[in-house]
C-alpha cells in the first residue's frame, strides 16, 4: 500500500511495451523502458514482493521491457496486462514462433498490437500471449499494519462440533426443545429427518457432547499436535448444529454454562491450546430471542409477534409478520439487516456479543457465511474483537479465492488487513482432493498452490485454514474412497457403509493428504474424527459422534506423526517454501530456514525439510 512496484516483461522482437493497471473503475497506462536481458531478474515464480517479472519466450537474449508503478494508497486488488507493439507482420511473425506461449490460434492470424495477461486457469504464473484484451495478473495491495497474530502461523488446529465429540454427566431432555430427543446409542448414525418439503432437515437428534466432555479429552487433543479448537456454534438454539442461534448471550444448556466455556479456555490454555468461536451474524433463528416466531420467549417477545420489538428493525419484513426475508430461503433462519444501529451496536458494542465471549478466555471468531457481512460491518467486528483482546484471530467461511470475491454485486477482498485474517481454505482441499483422486495431475496441483501464494499477503497465506473435512463437506475418507457422489440433493443422503476395499483406499489416501497438509504454510484442521476413521456422506452424515473405543487407531498414528512433525519444525511452520511436481504424480514440497530467519524474518535455526508426496498406487 503505497509503495512501488517494478514489472518487466520479456518480449522478444516487440518495438515498444506498455503496462495497462486498473482497479475499481480506474486505469493507468505505464509506458515501458527497454532493458538489457538478464535471466536472473526472472525468478522461477515471478512473485518477489514488490517486484515481479513475465517472460513470453524465457530465454536470454530477448528484449526487456519494465517499468515503475506506484501502487494505489486503498487496498484490494489490482490488475494488471501487458500490451506488446511490433514493426511489421516478420516480427510479429517471429516473435509467436520463439515462443510456446501463445494462445490458440493466434499463430494464423497475428495481430499488433499483442497482449500477454494471465492464462485461462488463472493461476498467475506463466501466461499467455493473445490478440484481445486477456485475462488480468492481481497483485493484492494491503496494509500490513493489519496483518493477523503470529501465533496463527504456527498453529494446528481442530474442528469440533459440541454434541458430537464427547459427554460427561447425564443426559437432560429438559435441555432440549420440545420436539428435540437423544439417542440411545452412541453409535448411531445421525437421523435425518426432512420436513415435509424435503428441503429442511430438523436436525433435532442430539448425542449428548457437552463442554466439559472436550475439556476432559484435552489429554487426547493435545497428544495430535493441536493448538487451536474451533468449536461449531455453541450458543443457546433448538438444533444440533446451533447455526439458528436463539440467544446470543447464554451458552445451549445441553452443551454446558459459560462457566463450563471460562473452565475449558483455562484448561486448553494450561496445554498451550487456544478455543475459537463460530459467530453466526448474518442470520438468527427464527426460535430465537430476537425473533421468536413459536413463542418459546414468551406471548410478545421478538419481532415477529411483536411489532414494538426493539428487535423489529434487525429484519426485512415484506409483510409483518409472516413474509420475511430469509437465508437461502429457510424460514427457520430469518435475514437480519447487519447495519441496523441497534444490531450493530448489540454485537460489535463495547458490552456487545463479540467482546463478551473474547472476555471469557477465547482466541477469536470464525465467522459463519462472512462473504454475506457487509464489509463495514465486518471492519467494526474486526475494531472491537481486536481492542478487546490484541491477538484475537478472525477467520472467515469465504468458500473461493479470497483476495478478489464477488458478492452481492461488489468486488471484495478479505486479505487486506481490514477484515479477516484468515479463511477456510476450500480451494486448497478441492485442489488436493483432486490430486488423490486422479482429476488433476501434481503440476496442476503446484499451479493452484502458488497461485495462493502469489496473490495473498504472506501472512495471510501462512495462516489460512487447511482443511480436509468440515461439517458442511463428506467426510474426507469418503471422498478420497471415489466411489461415487457423496453430496447429492439432501433426500438422496443415506448412512453409507464402505466397503472394506473403500475405506482402504480412502485411508491411504487420506494420510498422504494430511501428509501435504502438514508440509504446507497454513494451519493445518484436523475435523473431528477424521483421524479415528468415521465415514459418512455429507449432512447429516458427517456429523456422527466420535468412535470412542473405536477408533481407527493405525490412521490415528499416521495423523499425529506428521502432526507433531510439523509441530516440532520451525521449518514446516514458518520456513520458507519451494515447490516443485516431479511428475504427474509426485509433488515435492521444500520448506526451509536460513541464515538464521524465517519467512518472517524471525530469529530460528537453519533448517531444511524436503516432504515428497507420491500418489501412484494409492
């Protein structure tokens, strides 16, 4: 932000380069300098901080062309082509024979001017050279005042859903809502149970996880590597999955009291373990305080039975009561309206719902659906979580690239010091996923791999949130197992058993995955029985109670090695990164320290580690 940037271009037999720049409606034209050739100016991967340079035809000799461009003081993302002017119709002719860059059929029929932008995958990188205006290279201006905690950079982490992990004390069907029950049998596959559209599962069947059964487990957590649970909403709301939030401010009594929470961020800390919360904020329940569509809170409480609710202006109503606007069209999760004053000021206030569980011990906030928070609403959050306690940690569910998201209509990017700090990383899991499962190859992996690294700040990059499995995904093992969709429309879900042969083949698959996930920048998430084996399609089915005394207890010590691996390396934690595919199926991931300094810069040991990945035969 602020700062210059030097971009050159090799572009052999070109009369002259200019460097178009545009972002949010404004565009530069740079005129270009021709320079002498000098191959180590072009780094294999371009990317060198403030300076980045393309070759069209890399080899030495060809003309060089660069400029200066100072970058924009406002963050986001800018972008950026080169536009290549030749004599005549000879060199433009030779300049498309020296080099394999070219786009399709742009050889029969060239043109000046040329342009060279990114290729059609968008991984930065290489690009291509095209007779139009072609796909744009990013760079993301960002302020790094507003970098994230360190401490995320080094972390391990695990996914926990409350009910599902572990109990302690008796069941209490009083906690639950009336239509809600337990099952008898710990084992049990989740029930699924659709309403009568077939669209709205009740997720009303409970296990019986609570608080102090994770902090009883602590001993088990810890012995993973893991220093950082992220535990899916668990404030008071009638489901299982707690995304219909009820009331904000009370602890679900089936999981446990803010006591229970304040008792568990203490004993997690003891053991170098920080708590993360799920903040739910674009949307309530409609059982809820707030709310209140079946008079759980009372006769005239809530907005929708009472039309001087204080709460009435936190929501969109087209007809009060019965027609509002709704979150994906689920009625039971009414929208609310995140820049209402009295909402804002409800979560991101001093007293509000963000400061208030920071203050019983926990680290920071995933933050459920963020790409639907307006982005003022997200700087506030952000403002408040990070004066309430410095090194608390944002993470987002954006589900695609985060530095340039479209939502709503308006370019987004959450990587530049003024939002998040992190999100789940989905696009790496789709992109290791694939490898295993033979979709793409280890050079189309590497692509995807820096194409992260390139268009994200660097601490942004190394603390992403890499995960394998989560509750919205099937469970990993199935997946990696191939054996056909396991994420159809909701009615077709059913708890399938794999076969031997299948949960085999996804095991194997499943511990070299981790294996790479370890090797990687970024904290690597372990979901919740992942590593004790559970199968399952996607929800409600992976959702199943951890396998207590039947774990998968091989897998289990295949995942803790390389957990503690990599807990036990400054190199696979904050090293610097080489990446390279050997072959179709072979990716090699080096990570290294030296002179003394991380990629941060901080004081550590030299190091080096070399983690090669091999999917052939798996």
């Amino acid at each position: 932000m602020g700062e210059t940037v030097r971009l050159s271009v090799r572009a052999d037999g070109a009369k002259s380069a200019t460097l178009r720049l545009w972002k949010d409606g404004r565009e530069w034209r740079v005129p270009m300098a021709r320079v002498s050739s000098d191959p180590a100016a072009f780094p294999e991967h371009g990317l060198c901080h403030v300076e980045r340079a393309h070759a069209i035809a890399p080899r030495p000799g060809e003309d060089v062309f660069t400029c200066e461009a100072a970058l924009p003081e406002d963050t986001g993302s800018l972008w950026y082509y080169f536009i290549l002017e030749y004599e005549n119709q000879e060199a433009l002719r030779a300049a498309l024979a020296s080099s394999a860059l070219v786009d399709d059929g742009l050889r029969a029929h060239p043109v000046s001017p040329l342009y060279y932008g990114d290729a059609r995958d968008h991984c930065y990188g290489a690009g291509l050279v095209y007779a139009s205006e072609p796909p744009s290279y990013q760079i993301t201006v960002y302020d790094p005042a507003g970098e994230g905690p360190a401490w995320m950079r080094e972390a391990t982490m695990m996914q926990i859903m409350v009910d599902r992990f572990y109990g302690t004390g008796e069941k209490n069907p009083s906690n639950l809502a009336s239509w809600a029950y337990y099952h008898d049998n710990w084992y049990d596959w989740p029930d699924l149970n659709l309403e009568l559209d077939a669209q709205e599962h009740s997720a009303n069947d409970f296990f019986g996880g609570n608080l102090r059964g994770i902090e009883e487990k602590l001993p088990y957590i810890e012995s993973l590597g893991v220093t950082v649970l992220y535990l899916n909403p668990v404030f008071r709301s009638p489901s299982n999955h707690k995304y219909d939030t009820g009331d904000y401010m009370q602890i679900d009594p089936s999981f446990g009291t803010e006591a229970d929470l304040r008792s568990l961020c203490a004993a997690a800390e003891k053991r170098g373990i920080r708590v993360i919360l799920d903040g739910v904020f674009s949307h309530t329940g409609a059982d809820s305080l707030y709310f209140n569509k079946y008079g759980t809170y009372g006769e005239h409480v809530g907005a929708y039975r009472d039309e001087k609710s204080p709460y009435l202006a936190w929501y969109r109503f087209r007809s009060w009561p019965r027609d509002y606007d709704c979150w994906w069209g689920f009625t039971t999760l009414p929208n609310v309206n995140e820049m209402d004053k009295s909402y804002r000021a409800f979560i991101n206030g001093e007293g509000g719902v963000v400061a208030h569980w920071i203050r019983t011990g926990t680290s920071g906030w995933r933050l459920d659906v963020a790409d639907e928070l307006p982005m003022p609403f997200l700087r506030e959050l952000r403002r408040r979580a990070k004066s309430t306690r410095e090194d608390a940690a944002l993470i987002g569910e954006v589900w695609e690239d985060p530095t340039n998201k479209i939502a709503y209509g308006e370019a987004r990017c959450y990587c530049a010091g003024d939002t998040l700090d992190s999100v789940m990383n989905y696009p790496l899991r789709e992109a290791v996923l694939d490898f295993f499962t033979f979709k793409i190859d280890a050079f189309a992996l590497a692509r995807r791999i820096e194409a992260m690294r390139e268009s994200m700040p660097p601490s942004f990059f190394y603390s992403l949130m890499n995960l394998l499995g989560s509750h919205d995904k099937p469970r990993v093992i199935n997946v990696l197992a191939d054996c056909g969709n396991m994420q159809p429309e909701r009615r077709y879900r059913f708890p399938l058993e794999l076969t031997k042969e299948q949960y085999e083949r996804g095991k194997r698959r499943l511990i070299a995955a981790w294996k790479l996930i370890c090797a990687l920048p970024g904290m690597p998430c372990i979901y919740y029985g992942d590593e004790a084996g559970l199968t399952g399609m996607a929800d409600p089915f992976c959702r199943k109670a951890f396998p207590w005394g039947q774990e998968d207890k091989e897998l289990t010590e295949e995942i803790r090695a390389q957990s503690l691996r990599r807990r036990h390396s400054p190199a696979l934690r904050t090293g610097h990164m080489r990446l390279y595919a050997e072959s179709a199926d072979v990716l090699l991931v080096e990570r290294y320290i030296e002179h003394g300094q991380d990629a941060f810069g901080q004081s550590a040991a030299d190091e080096n580690v070399r983690v090669r990945i091999d999917r052939a035969g798996l």
